[in-house]
C-alpha cells in the first residue's frame, strides 16, 4: 500500500484529532520522501486549517491534508513558454537519473505537437552515451547533432546551435554528461555552454531541467540543491516515479526549491514523460487504485488497454481477472 493512502487510512481508524495523529501523519510524510522541512509546513498548515473550519471529526481532515500538500507545489502559467520556441534546452543533472531518456521522451512529445525539434549530443564523454542518443533521435523522428567521443561539450552546442538557426527549428534538446567530478567542473563546462548560447543565439528562450531520479528519496534533494546553485535551475524532471509507493520527494523539491516539477517520468517507453499537474498528482497519491491484469498471449495487459474495447464484457473481467495490490 501506497504511504499517502495508509495516511489516509488513520483519518478512518482514528477517533479524535489530537497531536498523536498530527505526529503520526507527519511521521509518515517523512517517509514517504516528503522531508522533514516540508512535513511540517503541511502540518502546521493543517493544523490551522481543521481550526478555522472548526473540524472535529478526523475523517473530515483527509481533504484539508491534500489541501495543504497542494499549497507546497506551484507550476506557473509560463512554465512551457518554451515549447513554442525558439528555445534551448539544457538538460542536467548526475548519471543515471534519466537524462538522456528524458531528451528523447520530450523530443517525441514536442514533434508529435507539430515542433520542430532538434537534439544535441553534449554529453561526450562516451562513444555509447552518444549512440544511446542517436537511438532516442530515430525513434523520435528527430535530427541529431552531434561530435566524436571526447569533443569539448560547449564545441557541440556551437554547431547544434549554428544548425537549430538555419534550419528554424523550434526547439534545441540539449543533453549533457552527468560525470564531472566536481562542482568547479560542472560549474566550468555549464557556463562555457550558457556562454556559447548567449552569444550564438540571444534570442532563444532558455530552459535548465535537472532530472531527477524519484527512487533516490533525500538524495534527489540535495542533487537539486546542488545543481541550482551551480545554474539557475528552471524546471525539474522527476523520473522512475511509476513504481514508487513513495512519492514525497515531487513535494520536497518544489517547497524547498521554488523551482516547479515540469514533467515526470513514468517508465521507459517513449510516451511516459508527462507533463506535472499537481491537482492530479495530489489527487493520484491518494487514490485508493485497483488494477486489473489480464493474461493473454503470454504477456500480461493491464486494463487501460482493454477498457475502450466494447467487445470485451467488463463484468466478466471484473469478476474474473481483478487482482486488488493493496
Ligand atoms: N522505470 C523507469 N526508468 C527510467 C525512467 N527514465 C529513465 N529510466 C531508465 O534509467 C536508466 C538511465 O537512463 P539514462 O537516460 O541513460 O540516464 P542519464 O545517465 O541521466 O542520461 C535507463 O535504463 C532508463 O531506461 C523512468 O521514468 N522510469
Ligand atoms: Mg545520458
């Protein structure tokens, strides 16, 4: 069971609201990744919600709770000013978390919108971190450009840059290397880049996403902190979100950064970078959700495949085939 629903479930077991509740609820915003800072902004701010409303009975709390979540998370209205272009993206943010895949997720999205989208291979320190973009550039349907293994980054971005001009491209995907050893090389090799844009093409919007890993809890956190203070940070990336029974740090990132989650990643396929909303999302950690899998052909389908399909008698399946993962 999902943390945020187990907290929904002490509003129903308990009797009166008093601290025990307050501190159980908060305990356990802390282990869902929420963090202790942010934790208890939401309980305070709780607090003083179920005293306004003047609200006695704990069921009713459940509602204030995501209230007060909500308020710790904010995506302004010009947060995707940039898909409309010219704009240059920089992805950042350390190995592994998703970067790369995150290009070439966003780079199908933006195309299937009707953007013209160009990405860049900044990330040089590998000859196969290169043809792991290449393989996101064909599957998107996108150009790349690109350099040898072991080029100067900032040499890259030149001629991407020089190539998103001519070819009037909306939209220039940056992807950079995650394995500099250091804060002052990091810090180095991303101003030379933001010197090149500067220069090359004043005119771009400019965006920064740091990618983070969503099962890295507290870790993603301090990445953050980190990345924002080596460059102004615009947008966060969280990914691997799809199977985590935690959640929290989507919360933590925006209420102690002020920098909004822009999208999630919720997979490997292609389409599973959506954009953030956190009505949906507040609303999603608390669903009480039930999934159906179905066994055929020696895979296993879950219902979202099947529940548009008429021909498919849904009492049937639902009698037969729901397997509760609570
Ligand atoms: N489950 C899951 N895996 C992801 C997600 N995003 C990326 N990955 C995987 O994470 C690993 C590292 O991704 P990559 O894009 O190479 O990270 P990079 O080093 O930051 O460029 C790969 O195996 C990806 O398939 C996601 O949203 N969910
Ligand atoms: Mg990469």
């Amino acid at each position: 069971m999902g943390i945020f629903r187990k907290i929904a479930a002490f509003f129903t077991g308990a009797e009166i609201i008093d601290d025990d509740l307050y501190d159980e609820i908060e305990e356990n915003l802390v282990m869902a990744d929420v963090g202790v800072n942010t934790a208890g902004k939401i309980i305070a701010s709780l607090k003083q919600k179920v005293k306004e409303k003047k609200i006695y009975k704990p069921e009713d709390c459940k509602n204030l709770l995501m209230d007060s979540i909500r308020e710790q998370m904010n995506v302004p209205d010009d947060a995707y000013d940039f898909e409309k272009g010219p704009s240059v993206v920089l992805m950042i943010g350390v190995n592994g978390v998703g970067k790369t895949s995150s290009v070439g997720k966003l780079a199908a999205s933006l195309k299937n919108n009707g953007k013209k989208v160009l990405i860049c291979a900044a990330d040089t320190f590998r000859a196969a971190a290169i043809d792991q973009l290449g393989e996101w550039a064909k599957r998107a349907g996108v150009d790349m450009i690109s350099q040898n293994e072991g080029s100067d980054p900032a040499a890259v971005v030149f001629d991407a840059l020089n190539a998103a001009k001519a070819r009037k491209a909306d939209v220039l995907l940056v992807d950079t290397a995650g394995r500099l050893q250091n804060k002052k090389n990091l810090m180095d090799e991303l101003n030379k880049i933001d010197r090149v844009i500067s220069r090359e093409f004043p005119e771009a919007k400019r965006e920064t996403l740091v990618v983070l890993d969503g099962t890295t809890g507290q870790n993603a956190l301090v990445q953050a902190r980190e990345f924002n203070e080596v460059a102004p940070v615009s947008g966060i990336i969280i990914t691997k979100l799809e199977g985590t029974a935690k959640g929290g740090i989507a919360i933590a990132v925006q209420s102690e950064l002020s920098v909004p989650v822009k999208y999630i990643g919720l997979g490997e396929k292609i389409d599973s970078l959506k954009k953030f909303d956190p009505d949906e999302y507040v609303k999603s950690l608390f669903e009480n959700k039930k999934s159906c899998k179905i066994y055929k052909n020696g895979m296993f389908f879950s219902t979202s495949h099947f529940c548009f399909c008429p021909c498919i008698p849904l009492a049937v399946l639902r009698r037969f085939m729901y397997q509760s993962h609570e």
